[in-house]
C-alpha cells in the first residue's frame, strides 16, 4: 500500500490516497496514515514473536480433501485424533477449510504451530505416517504457508 501511495501526486498535480477498511484502528493502517513503517514493522515483529508466527516460529497447515464431505471430515478427525502432544508444538483443528469446497473435493484443515528450533516438519512426517489413507483422501501440507486459503 505505501509503495502505491508513493505513485500518488507525482510531478505538478497533486495527489491523494484513499483506503478502505473495516479496522481503521488496525497498527498497519495507522502506521501507513502517519507515515512510519518502521512503527508498524516493530509492532507486527512483536505481534508475530509473541505468537510464534513466521519467522520466529514455524507453521503448518495440514489439509484433507475429499469428492466426498463425511470421508474428508472423517478423515480429518482421525488425524487430529493422533496429534503429536509435545511441548513445542500446538495443533488446531480439524475445522472446515476456509475454501472449504475447492475443485469438486471438501477440505478439511488443521494448523500446526511450533518454535522455531522445533523440528515440525519431522513431527507432522511421523505424525502422518500413522495415518492408512484411502485413496479417494489426499493430504497437503504447506509449511511457512503464504495464505492460509
């Protein structure tokens, strides 16, 4: 958003920026407003640290899909059912994707969230690993995901 508000009021006519939002109290459109993106990069840093959320932690998403919702939900609960239980690990879910039907298969989501030391993506290989898949089931993971859709 700030580099496109950059574009704004170039040369001799001036310009203005208009943003839309439902959180006009939210610390990155203050930040933008009064201009500093360092106060937002620190705040988002604290918010993420705090959190474990990437880079000072790890995160997955596990997704199970189905042509078929009692199998993709089954499925899922038997996943969530085994969840490693270790310190440094927290696992949420199962729950319905946020696209919970995509390409013509229900998708059922778990979120995995650990320290960065820890070794989350070995914990969801033998997490997984105890799991008989039918065919008609697929799993992804997507460690680090840039979008949780």
């Amino acid at each position: 958003i700030a580099q496109v508000a950059g574009r704004a009021g170039r040369g001799s006519k001036p310009g203005e920026v208009m943003i839309q939002t439902r959180h006009p109290d939210a610390p990155v459109i203050a930040a933008l407003a009064a201009g500093e993106r360092d106060a937002f990069y620190l705040a988002e840093a604290d918010m993420r640290a705090s959190a474990n959320a990437p880079p000072f932690g790890r995160w997955a998403a596990i997704i199970i899909s189905s042509e078929d919702e009692a199998e993709a939900r089954d499925m899922a609960r038997a996943i969530g059912g085994v969840r490693p239980n270790l310190p440094d690990v927290a696992i949420i879910g199962p729950a319905p994707a946020p696209l919970s039907m995509l390409r013509g298969r229900y998708r059922y989501r778990l979120l995995a969230m650990a320290r960065r030391s820890a070794r989350l993506q070995d914990v969801i290989r033998d997490w997984l690993g105890q799991i008989d898949l039918p065919r008609s089931v697929r799993v992804s993971v997507d460690i680090d995901p840039y979008s949780f859709v």
